[in-house]
C-alpha cells in the first residue's frame, strides 16, 4: 500500500512555460520557435540542452545565466515562482494530505529552487532538491535518497513525474510504484511510449492522481 506520495518539480508541480518564454527573448527567437524546438528534442529523446546548441551553436549554458544575472539581477529569469504553479496542484496536494499520504517535493533543480518552493507553503512534509543532495535524477543513488527522507520501505512510495526516462523508470527500478503526469513535451510524448505501460498510473493532472489514490 502506498504511504507517501514523492513529486518532481518541472512540469509536475511547475509549468515551465514562462521560464521557457523568457529564454527565447534572451535569445532572440521568437517563443513558437523555441517551444517547438525543445518539443523537437523531447520527441528525439535528447535533452533542453540540445536545443540551445541547435539555436546557438557553441553555445555556453553556464556563461549565458551568468550574463544575464548581471544585466537582470532582480528579474526571475530562469528561476520561477508561486504564480509557475499549476492550478490544480495546491488543491491536489491538499486532497492527497487529506487522504494521510506523506507528501514530498523532490527532483532536479538548482540552488535557488529550494527557497521558491519553500516560500510557495505547499501543503507538503519536506522539500529536497538534487542541488541539495549532491545527486540528480536518474541516479539511483538520488531514489535511495528518497527513500530515506520518507522512511518508508520503496513499495509505499510512489513517484511522480512527467519523463520516463528520469522519473518512472529509475523509481521503478528502486522499487516504488510510479506515476507518469501527462505535461510538457516530455510527459505528452513519454506517455505515448510502450514502456508507459510500466507505470503504475499514467495521469493528465492532480484530480486523476486524487482519484487513483482514493
């Protein structure tokens, strides 16, 4: 029986849309054209990263946020906030604890992350970040790590999260049971995989979570 309920970030609680928006004015291509090259990579099975280098050959992920910390040092730009949420996951949240699930917040962010989402007071037990934990999905390593936090055998915890490749896949592996959330590229694309039958419940949003879990 699942205990606890874990949650990726992007694109499981926090619609990447404007971060992504925001991007392709920092670079200068209009937002159609970098939506629809990042949906490009996802279909391809390569990473964001790779869209950069598609639009900007040579380009230097970790020069570039330093640039433009320096000429927007108050702006959000590649980080997010409380209005990034989607709308259907504080009440999700809420029906789930609700429900006596353990609830955590766990995926691949940087530093900065951790304090947006503490600062969001979702109705969650803990909040971790692979910044946080020195390791990163798909690690086994970063799911060992899950499984320490919520003190549960990896049977009772069910991940959730929009890629198979980082989330559904590697939780299965360490044992717990998974859930693939229908958004973004990756998780419309993921769910049209064979391999999302390997899932535990393949979901559009919070409510069809609530209700599996009910």
């Amino acid at each position: 029986m699942v205990k606890a309920v874990v949650f990726d970030v992007g694109e499981t609680l926090i619609d990447e849309t404007r971060i992504w928006s925001r991007w392709a004015d920092r670079l200068g291509v209009t937002r159609f054209t970098m939506l629809g090259v990042l949906g490009g990579m996802a279909a391809l099975g390569r990473s964001f990263e790779d869209a950069f280098q598609l639009l900007r050959p040579g380009f230097d992920l970790e020069k570039e946020q330093e640039a433009w910390r320096r000429d927007d040092p108050d702006g959000l730009r590649v980080n997010f906030d409380a209005d990034d949420l989607y709308p259907d996951v504080r009440p999700g949240l809420a029906a789930l604890r609700d429900l006596g699930y353990e609830l955590v917040v766990a995926g691949n962010q940087p530093p900065q992350a951790y304090d947006a989402l503490v600062a969001m007071d979702l109705p969650v037990d803990s909040i971790h970040t692979s910044d946080g934990w020195g390791v990163a999905k798909p690690e086994p390593a970063f799911f060992a790590r899950v499984g320490e936090v919520c003190g549960r055998e990896p049977e009772e915890i069910l991940y959730v999260g929009d890629r198979l490749d980082n989330d559904v896949l590697p939780a299965r592996t360490a044992g717990m049971r998974t859930a693939l959330i229908r958004r973004g590229p990756w998780g419309h694309l993921h769910a049209l995989s064979p391999e999302a039958a390997l899932a535990d419940h393949v979901v559009d949003g919070f409510p069809e979570l609530v209700e599996a879990l009910s």
